[in-house]
C-alpha cells in the first residue's frame, strides 16, 4: 500500500537526458540528478549525478504533538538550501524505518533540503484516522517554529501514499496553510471514500476496470471488522488481518520468512467463528471479487471525515505536486488527476504527473526519454520552490 513499495525507474536514455539539462538549467540538472539516485542507477550516469549532491548528517528525534511524542528522523545536508520537508510515510509497518523511505529522504536532502520524517502510529497499524492529519499538522508546526531547522518559518511537505492526501489537508490549515512553502503528495488519493470504493469493485471513478491491489481489501476490513461480524468476533479477526499484513511486509524482503507467517495468518483463521473465519479466509486467499461487495456498503462510513480527503479541504494557498504512477493498483492514477482538476477550479496551482517510471515492485528499464524527461521537468519545477 505505502508508496515506500514504489520504485523510480529510469531508462536507459538518462545519461542523454541529463545532457539536455546542462542547456536546460541548473534546476534541471538537479532534477535529473534526483531522478537518477531515485532509480538507483549506478555508472556513468551515477557519477555525474554526484557531481551535485552534498553529503549528509542524519539523527534520531523526537516531535511533539497533541497525541504525545512520535519518532522522527532528520537528514542534514552539509550546505543546506530550501525550506525545511516534512516527510510521512504511508500505510507501513515500518514507518520511518521502511528502507525506501529512508532511501528516498536522503535522496531530497542530498538535494540540499533538510528533511525530517515523522512517523504516524495510525498508518503504521494501517488504519488510516483523522488523527493523522492532526500530527501531521502538529509536526509541520513543530518544523515551522520549535525545530531550529526553518528559520524563516517556511517549509515542505511530502506525503506517500495515503500520507500524501492527507499531508494537503493538513497543509490547508490556518495553522499552517501561510507557511507551506509546497506539498507533494506521492502516488496519494484525492477522496477516500472514492478510493476506498475501487478497493472494493475494481471499478476506477472514470470508468475503466482496473484489478485492486489485494492488500487495500484486507486493511479496509480491518477498519469495518466491527460490523460486519458480532462484536465478539471484531478482536481476533483484526489479529488475524494483521497477521496476514506483517506477512505481506516481510515477505517482501524475505520469501521463506514470509510464507511461514502467511501459514500463522492461515492458522489464525481456522480458529475464527463464523462469519469471521470465512471472511478472513477471503483475506488469504486475496479473494477481492467476494470480499469487495460485503465491505463496500461500509466504506462510506470508513472514509466520510473531512480531515480524510483533500478534495474537502479548504483551497491551498501553496502549490499542489502530484505525482502518481500509471499502472497503481492500490490509489489509481486517475485520483490524482481529478483531485488536480478539482484544485485547479478553486484556484490552486498544480503541478500533476502520472508517469509509467513509477512502478510497485521493479524497475522498468524501457520507458522512452519523452518520459524520463517529464519526471525530470516535474521534479525540477519542485526542487524551485521556496
């Protein structure tokens, strides 16, 4: 679910690409600078790209906020430029310790920006609450004024994923809304219960079918567990969904450790009563079709909040960026695009892209330099604000 389970790609045109953008300008080197260490591209490309990096110092921190303390982490260029980035990571266990999402904080700072992660306890239990937004907006405001790293007051904001919809509500209140300088939302959703419904059916908002992603079912039912079984069988099935969860995320880095805990999330079902046990058999077998409509009547409910979605948050004052791959099977594209469409009718500058460099679990190599390009002008432009 978390876009940390994204990965940039690159083809193999970017060393040319790159060239263009020594007579394009600076900014765009640095562009193309930053898409190449996204890639993990390694070369001649690599070696040009660290031509302009900087190196870092990175801590361990603490940032209050109304829900108490949370764990965050701050890299630190050696020379730094821009505002301060708050960066949250999306629904992952492993919050800001996910391997990608450090990856992907050191390459923004290595750019020159600060960055701190702050982690969201809610997200990384994959429920996905308003009280996120509310630390999100208490730890850009810890940024702002209490951190030492934003002397004028003035910051970024990135969200992956769910993080990033919620990072521009967050960002559109008063507390905060004059003192973005940007926010990014990552591959992020633009109406939750809209997202929520394709989970469910499949069914994109502009009308192509596109097969979910399975993992957005099951934390769905973990957030509806409540009524759609008795009120005794809620507890043990949501231990079993997370059990299946945790398996999912290990397996990701290690197969034979995963199978033995997709075998415990299998064992945890046997156990269940009825209706509990079949539903959570559904969530095993990945069975969208059949899991789908029992929690679509409920998703209204999950996602109805205001502090959920940013299509119902008042109009930024800050630019809006928009990045979304293709082929997302977990917040489809077309998300972005119409939360791009609904901003820029209030008012609000946007910059969108949805790119096929941004895929969930491997490197396409083939994309044509029209493509690298744009993701280099997309994150250019970024890399200008202040």
């Amino acid at each position: 679910m978390t876009r940390g389970r994204k990965t940039l790609a690159v083809a193999a045109a970017v060393p040319a690409t790159l060239l263009l953008t020594l007579v394009a300008g600076y900014d765009y080197v640095r562009g193309a600078v930053f898409v190449i260490q996204a890639a993990g591209m390694q070369g001649s490309a690599r070696t040009v790209a660290e031509w302009t990096t900087t190196d870092l110092v990175e801590s361990e921190t603490q940032i209050p906020t109304r829900s108490g303390y949370v764990r965050g982490r701050v890299y630190r260029p050696a020379s730094p430029n821009g505002p301060a980035t708050l960066l949250v990571p999306g629904v992952h266990a492993g919050g800001v310790d996910e391997p990608r999402l450090i990856q992907f904080a050191r390459d923004v700072a290595s750019m020159g920006r600060i960055v701190v992660t702050a982690e969201l306890p809610d997200l990384k239990q994959y429920r996905i609450t308003p009280r996120s937004t509310d630390i999100i907006e208490d730890a850009g405001l810890w940024l702002s004024e209490q951190s030492g790293y934003a002397p004028d007051r003035r910051i970024g904001m990135m969200g992956i994923s769910f993080a990033g919809g919620l990072s521009i509500v967050a960002g559109s209140r008063p507390s905060l809304r004059d003192r973005v300088a940007f926010v990014l939302s990552f591959g992020g959703h633009g109406d939750l219960p809209r997202t929520l419904r394709y989970l469910c059916t499949g069914v994109q908002p502009d009308g192509p079918v596109r097969p979910p992603h399975d993992y957005g079912i099951a934390i769905i039912l973990l957030g509806v567990a409540d009524r759609v079984v008795p009120p005794a069988q809620a507890p043990p099935l949501r231990a079993a969904i997370l059990a299946f969860l945790h398996a999912s995320h290990v397996d990701m880095i290690d197969k034979a450790q995963g199978k033995v805990e997709f075998s415990r999330a299998r064992d945890l079902a046997a156990k269940l009563d009825e209706p509990a046990r079949t539903l959570m058999n559904y969530v095993n077998e990945r069975d969208v079709v059949r899991l789908g409509p029992i929690l679509l009547p409920h998703v209204e409910a999950l996602g109805d909040d205001t502090a959920l979605s940013p299509v119902k948050a008042p109009v930024p004052p800050f630019p809006v960026y928009l990045l979304h791959g293709t082929d997302d099977n977990v917040i489809p594209a077309v998300e972005s695009a119409l939360l791009a469409d609904t901003l820029r009718a209030r008012g609000a500058k946007v910059e969108q892209l949805a790119t096929p460099l941004i895929t969930h679990a491997e490197v396409d190599r083939s994309a044509a330099a029209r493509a690298i390009w744009d993701l280099v002008a997309f994150w250019a432009a970024l890399l200008d604000e202040n």
